[in-house]
C-alpha cells in the first residue's frame, strides 16, 4: 500500500518549521537540533545537513537589513550613542534568533524535494588504465625513448 502526502510547499515547511514531506510533524526536537525521523509520517530526518548554511544566510541578511535601518535612523534622527547600541545589539540578536529556525527548515524541505546529498562520483579507473594517456615525448617531437614508457610485466 502507499501512502501519499499532501506535501507543503518548501516555504510553508520552513515558516511552520514541519517534515517537508507530511507538513505535520515537527521538524526540530530542539531550538535548532533536528529530530530524526517525522513523528507524523516517519520519513527520516537524515538526509537533513543545511550545515553552516542557515547561519550564514541569516547573518547575512539581518546584518544588512538591521545595519541599512540604524544607518537610516541615525542619520535621520541623530539618536545618543546609548540608545543606538542599546536598541541595534538586541535588534541584531533577536532578528538572527527569530530567523534560524524557519530558515534552517526552510533549508532542510529544499534539500527534501531536491534530493540534495554528497557529491558521488564514480572512478574512470586507475592511472594508465583506459581513457587518456598524455605522451610528453610523442607530443614534443623526440624521438622514441629506448626505454619503455610502459611497465608490461
Ligand atoms: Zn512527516
């Protein structure tokens, strides 16, 4: 028998911080800590690893959006040295803990419906075996070297 899901889209997953699969369970057994399997559906949490990711991107963009509204508000309303780090410091933690969580689930349904994971490659062989054998001396010209290019033994 299979099961299907009513799937929510990446967006709606990471805002309710749920499975990216069921959009029912919780995503997160802790702040940040992701559990390992969906209480709802049972998909399996461990394909999720947005890594450093999440961090960076809400960094990033509450340190641009905070800094744009303090350089506005200070020009603007020539606020006392105080108040500027009294009201910035906490705007600047407060944003980046609000943000973590939505956009590390955010991260995490993306990397669910993409079916992102570890590159994996697959070998063309080993050296000298098959596909492309440069020959220094044939492509300079010299003549053939009386030593074997080749160990054949
Ligand atoms: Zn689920």
């Amino acid at each position: 028998m299979t099961q299907s899901f009513n799937a929510p889209s990446t967006l709606r997953a990471g805002l309710t911080c749920r499975c990216p699969r069921c959009g029912q369970g919780k995503l997160f057994s802790g702040f940040l800590r992701i559990a390992p399997a969906c209480e709802a559906c049972g998909q399996s949490f461990a394909f999720a690893d947005p890594a450093d990711g999440p961090a960076f991107f809400v960094m990033t963009a509450v340190g641009v959006v905070v800094t744009g509204l303090w350089a506005w508000w200070a020009v603007v309303a020539k606020p006392p040295v105080w108040a500027q780090i009294a009201l910035v410091i906490p705007a600047m933690i407060g944003g980046c803990l609000a943000c973590l969580r939505p956009v590390k689930a955010w991260l995490v349904a993306e990397q669910f419906v993409h079916k992102a994971g570890e590159g994996e490659w697959t070998s063309l062989g080993k050296h000298g075996e098959g596909g492309f054998v440069f020959d220094r001396r044939k492509a300079s010209g010299a003549e053939a070297s009386p030593i074997p290019l080749r160990c054949t033994g």
